[in-house]
C-alpha cells in the first residue's frame, strides 16, 4: 500500500474515532468501551419530573445512536474498494466497531429506560388528575343535592296556587286565613253593598 494512502487511511481513522467521541458530549472524557456495558442509572420521579424532560432525553439518546450506527458504517466504508481484506481483519476497525456497538447498545438501553420512565410518569399524572376530577365531580354533586333539598322544603311549605283553586278543603283553609288576618288588622269584616241588599 502506498504512502500516502496509508496516511489517508489514519487520518480517518482518526476522524472516525473523533466522532465516536463527540457522540457522548456530556459524558465523562475517560470513559471506555466497559464502561458501555453498565446501564444508566436513571433518577427516582419525584414531584418536579415532568415528561418532557423525559421525552428530551429519549430524543438525545437516540441521536447518539444514529451517530453510532454512522460510525459504524464509515468505518466499513473507510477500506479502499480494491482491497480484499476484510474490516475485521484490522485491529484498529475491530476496535472501532466493538466501541461503536457497545456505545450504540448503551444508549438504546438507556433510550428503553427513559422510555419506561415515562410511560411510569404519565400513568401518574394520569391517576392524579383522575382523583381531582372525581373529588370535583363528588364536591359538585354534594352541593347540588342540598340546594334541591332546599328548594324542595321550601316549596313543600307552602301551598300551590292550584291546589287553592281546585282543593275545596284548600280554599276554605285559605279563606278562613285571609278572613282572620283582615279581622285582625281592620276589626270585623263589613259585607259590601251588594250583598246587604240581596240579604
């Protein structure tokens, strides 16, 4: 192989492990290819997870994994067309595609946990919300029972105009109510003219 091919050949290795490098930005500088068979250790949910957050994460994870599987292929598309040696024929591509892999495993179970997590965090908020809906609907229900209690009271206490005017026992109980009010503000009913003559 020539020289200048064999240096074009190491310049992209280097590049190619640049990239697998900068695919987990955030991580920490030293952490190796073991390092990825350990899963992530998500945080408990407490009252100030939302499922965004959750859901961010999940975006995260996996673009890193499409920048893995990116890896992965220009590693094998890295080997000149000519060349019938295999990739994995390379200690330096081995490698490579073994960091690749396990990166790509990593985050696709960390991707799966968030995933579950949020799953768990939207059953919450759904339990919590359908306890004040029904403690509403209850309280609701509660306060709407007692105003037609009252409104039943109160229209049970008195008379309707028709029972007045049809119910002869009614009638004759409201006159006799009327007739002792009048006497009582004005003293002793007078008959009216016409009655007088007629008696």
């Amino acid at each position: 192989m020539p020289l200048k091919e064999i240096s074009d050949t190491v310049y992209r290795d280097e590049e190619v492990r640049a990239v697998a490098a900068a695919t987990d930005e955030g991580d920490s500088d030293d952490q190796s290819v073991e390092d990825y068979a350990v899963d992530y250790k998500l945080p408990p949910l407490t009252s100030d997870s939302r499922l965004a957050d959750e859901v961010a994460a999940i975006v995260a994870c996996m673009a890193k994994m499409n920048e893995s599987v990116k890896v992965m292929c220009d590693t094998e598309a890295a080997l000149p067309s000519a060349s019938a040696a295999p990739w994995w024929s390379s200690a330096l591509r081995m490698w490579d595609m073994k960091a690749s892999a396990a990166r790509l495993g990593y985050h696709a179970r960390t991707a799966l946990s968030w995933s579950h997590s949020s799953l768990e965090q939207l059953l919450l908020q759904a339990v919590i919300t359908t306890r004040q809906w029904t403690r509403a609907r209850s309280s609701f229900s509660r306060s709407t029972t007692d105003k037609g209690s009252r409104l039943d009271c109160a229209m049970a206490s008195r008379p309707s105009r028709s029972c007045r005017r049809t119910s002869p026992i009614a009638r004759g109980a409201y006159r006799r109510s009327w007739r002792c009010c009048s006497r009582s503000a004005s003293g002793p009913l007078r008959r009216s003219k016409g009655t007088r003559e007629s008696s």
